[in-house]
C-alpha cells in the first residue's frame, strides 16, 4: 500500500497531541483551563483543516498551470537536490514567506481582519495554534502548498515529512510549557518567544517568526521574551462579542 502525504500527516497528528498534552502536564508555563474555549478551538480546527484540504488541491493546480517555461529547467536543478536538503530548503523559504505575511497582517487593516480569530486566543495551549479565519489559512496555505509541491516536487514521503515537521512547529510555538532550549533560541523560536506574540500589549506586532527567529533579529521585530512582566495578558485586550465570531471565523 502507497502511503500519501495526507497519511504521514494524520499519523504525526496524533502522535504530537500524545506528546505536547504529556508534556504540559509535566512542564506547565502557566496555569489554565482547556475547556474554556474548546468549542470554538474545535470549529476552527475543522475550519483550517478544510482550507488546507482544498487548498492543496486548487493551489497546487493553479500553480502548475501558469509555470513559466523558463523556470522549468532551474526547478529541474532545485528538484533534484537530497530528500534532506530539499525539506530543510522547504522549511526555511515557506518560514520566510510567512514571515512577510503574518507582518503584513499587523499592518494592514484589510489583512489584520484574516488574522484577528488568531488572536483571540486567551488560553494558550497546543490547541490553540489552529484558531484561524478561513482567510488566515487560506493565505498561509500558498506558499505551504507552492514551495514543497510546484516549486520542489516532493514525493509523499518527503512531503509527509515536511508537514509533520510543520505540525511539530504548529504545536511547539503554542504549547504551554516551561521549556529552555539554550542556545538554540538564537534560531529557532520557543513557546515564550511566541507567547509575547500573542500578549494584549503592544508587542503583538512583535516576534513574528512562526519558526525561525532569525527574520525577527534581521528585520527589527524582535523583543527579548525576558523583558516581559511575569504573568502578562494574552489576547485582544477584550472579549469578542458573540456576534463578531461568524465575521472573525470567516476572516472578513
């Protein structure tokens, strides 16, 4: 039997709710309830899975359609490089892209509107990663989809792979717990580092890497996640009204 990329996802899936739900039981960051928002946590769940599912599919289509002649040779080149090389290549170019997207996000009203659901989030948990607008997962899914499929023509192991790599970094940023990854930190992002992201202060439009902290340091959108107060708020700095939430879901 042919394993497909949606197979190595499903089965990464549930193997990291296993670990992160152990993990924060051992190493809690702060103290908070699951089930307040579970309902709507679940919704969106469903919300970005259906995204991801047709945007795949569209996007990737789409993409194949218009490839310009001239590229074909240089992506050749590009598409043959060691399974490793292409995937570790993958993650940093869709990382880089994101990165512009979700900054582009904080300074522009009509893009803030796909990315407000997001930050809603009170709760912080690994849950909480995949409360996104139908536009938020939309957008993010491009260069998710592009990069690894069009522009390096992974095959579904490759691919399962880079996607459960993705999971792992969904899951990490916004797991809650209490965790020192040395120095390390110079590169890849922690849960700290994404929880002042996330706060009700002035540093939300801050510590935009969704992997790397590297695009923070280079680009000025860094803030040491040691300066923050003990205990600081997480969210908009107000409770969304219920009739907003259809809105909010849909990214409009």
């Amino acid at each position: 039997m042919r394993l497909e990329r949606e197979d190595y996802e499903i089965g990464a899936f549930f193997l990291l709710v296993i670990i992160f739900t152990i993990w924060e039981r051992l190493r809690p960051a702060r103290n908070i309830d699951r089930w307040a928002e579970f309902k709507l946590d679940v919704l969106s769940f469903a919300v970005a899975l259906t995204v991801n599912r047709v945007s795949t599919y569209s996007v990737t289509h789409f993409a194949k359609s218009v490839s310009p002649t001239f590229l074909v040779d240089w992506l050749h080149a590009v598409q043959t490089l060691p399974s490793v090389a292409k995937i570790v290549l993958g993650i940093f170019v869709v990382d880089f892209i994101i990165y512009w997207i979700h900054r582009a996000q904080h300074n522009t009203t009509v893009l803030w509107r796909t990315h407000a659901w997001h930050h809603s989030v009170q709760q912080m948990y690994w849950f909480s990663g995949f409360r996104t607008s139908f536009f938020h997962s939309f957008l993010y899914n491009i260069p998710q989809t592009v990069v690894p499929i069009w522009f390096l023509a992974l095959s579904p192991l490759e691919a399962g792979i880079g996607y459960s790599i993705g999971l792992l970094i969904q899951f990490w940023e916004h797991t809650n717990i209490n965790v020192n990854i040395g120095p390390l930190k110079w590169i890849i992002i922690t849960p700290e580092y994404h929880r002042v992201h996330h706060s009700a202060t002035e540093h939300s439009r801050m510590n935009l890497g969704t992997t790397f902290s590297i695009w923070d340091r280079m680009f000025g959108t860094y803030v040491d996640p040691a300066t923050m107060p003990e205990g600081f708020p997480l969210g908009l700095g107000e409770e969304v009204p219920l009739k907003k939430i259809p809105r909010m879901l849909v990214g409009v």
